[in-house]
C-alpha cells in the first residue's frame, strides 16, 4: 500500500497521464530500504512504478533523479524508465515511472548491454559537471561544472566526501595526508578524456533485464565525467559478466592501464560507503590510498 495521503497526489498525476480519470486499482509492493519504499501500481488497466520518501529527509530527490533520468533517454542508447512524474503531499514525496516487467537475459544481453553503455558515454558536454546537483545514494552530491577532470574529481567527489568522514573521525591525519599527496599526482593518474555522460552508480542493483531481454538502468546519480567512472563501480560489488567489458572497448575503446585506475576511481564510491556504512570501507580506502600517493 503506498500512505493513504499519497493516493490522490497519484491518482490526478495519472489521471493527467493517461487522459482517464479513475482509481488505483491495485498495488504490489517492491520492496523498501532506509531511502525508499517501491510499489506496482495499477491504474486504468495500466501499470506504473511508484517510489515514496520523506520529503524533509532528502530534499528534491526525486525531482533530481527525474532529470538525471529524462537526460539518460533522451541519448536514445540504452533502456529507461519514461518519467511519469513527481510530487509531493503532506510529508511524503514520490516518483511514478513506466512500469518494466522483468525478464531473463538471453546470449546477446551482455553484449547489448556493453555497445549501449558505450553510445551512452558517446554523448559529451564541453565541461565536467550537470546543471544541478544531485544524490548519490542518499548523500548530496556536488556537480558544479569543472574545466578539467582532475579538478572535479578532487573537489566534487573526494574533498566533500573526505570532510564528511573525517568530521565523523573515519580519517586520521596520516590519511588526511596521503589524500593531498594523491590529489597532486590525480593529473599524471588520468588520461585526459573528453567528459562523457554517466549513469553515477553503475552497480548491479542498478540495472535489469526488461522481457524482451534488453538492458535496462535505473537509479542513475548522472553528470558528465570521465566514463572509467561507470567502468570502476562496475566492478566494485561485481555481477557483470566479462563479454560486458569486451563490447564496451570494441565499441568505444578504453584508454591503455584502465583495469589498473579501477581502484582509483573507486575512491568516490567507497568513501560514499564509508560515509553511510563505516565499518571496513575506510580500511579499503587505506589501502588505495598507499598504492597510489604512497
């Protein structure tokens, strides 16, 4: 069931959608964490998927994650979600978007999968950054634009999420330390790329199979990066298949040594850990930090 507040916030943005003014007919929950609670919603005889928060906790989440998804389909590369529309009412807000039934990948997913993921990334900006900020997970994230990706990588990713750690004391001054003597070897660390548009948060749960086998991604934390980004956090928790890879760099080939800046570009997304987890994400950290600032 979605609060009992929500239902007719839903009900007029589907009726506006559909052109029928009706009822909800049903709901299938989905599924909840600490962010958000999902549901199956059916309308008129059609179906749409609805998630839910609480608006004072995570101010216009939804309204950024429509935009980062609007962006994502409108390159015409890989399956997304139609925005349906968001609102909000009382305490809550919400998201409705196109349902997608899940299906089974069949032997050319993967492939499909890394040829998309490349013509997504073909698309670019002069600079580094998005028009708005965003989240990733439930931590605001920075996007102002950057001329270079040293320079956002360092101040849009790292120092606002290291602050945020060291004011929980997850890093000692020695760590503090070896984060400048990485941030004045970041340029020499990179090939220079044009910026590309990323998904953000390209981890397994972030992505399905649709019922005619087709790659589908949701839950973006979009901006125009270095694309090793997505490749990185691609194999951070794992789940993506090596013919996943091998398209990718036949479609649009990576720069010589990126398996060995997979760790580096990792520093983001571990440090997003260390700041909604803790626990032994700050010791992986560590240890890329001694590899690569010594």
């Amino acid at each position: 069931m979605i609060p009992l507040s929500l239902a007719p916030a839903v009900e007029k943005l589907l009726e506006n959608k559909t052109g029928i003014k009706g009822r909800i007919e049903e709901t299938k929950f989905l599924g909840g964490g600490s962010i958000n609670d999902c549901v199956k919603v059916v309308y008129a005889g059609k179906s749409f998927f609805m998630k839910w928060n609480f608006a004072d906790r995570y101010p216009k989440m939804f309204e950024k994650e429509a935009l980062g998804l609007k962006k994502l389909l409108a390159t015409e590369s890989i399956k997304i979600p139609e925005v349906i529309g968001t609102g909000e009412e009382g305490k809550h807000a919400f998201l409705a978007l196109s349902y997608v039934e899940k299906g089974r990948p069949d032997q050319a997913f993967w492939n499909d999968f890394g040829t998309q993921l490349a013509q997504l990334h073909k698309n670019t900006n002069p600079n580094f950054g998005f028009d708005q900020d965003n989240y990733i997970g439930s931590l605001e994230q920075k996007n102002n634009f950057c001329d270079n990706w040293p320079e956002f990588f360092v101040g849009m990713r790292l120092e606002p999420q290291i602050r945020m750690a060291r004011d929980k004391g997850a890093f000692d001054s020695a760590t503090l330390m070896a984060f400048e003597r990485l941030f004045a070897r970041i340029e020499k660390l990179f090939p220079s790329e044009a910026p590309s548009l990323i998904h953000g948060d390209l981890w397994s749960g972030n992505f399905f199979c649709n019922e005619n086998s087709a790659p589908v991604l949701i839950d973006p934390a979009v901006y125009y990066g270095h694309r090793e980004m997505d490749l990185a956090m691609s194999k951070l928790f794992g789940g993506f298949d090596n013919r996943f890879y091998e398209a990718y760099h036949r479609s649009f080939p990576l720069e010589k040594g990126w398996q060995e800046r997979v760790d580096l570009c990792n520093i983001y997304p571990l440090l997003v850990h260390v700041n909604l987890f803790g626990g032994g994400y700050a010791l992986q950290v560590k240890s890329i930090l001694r590899y690569f600032a010594g």
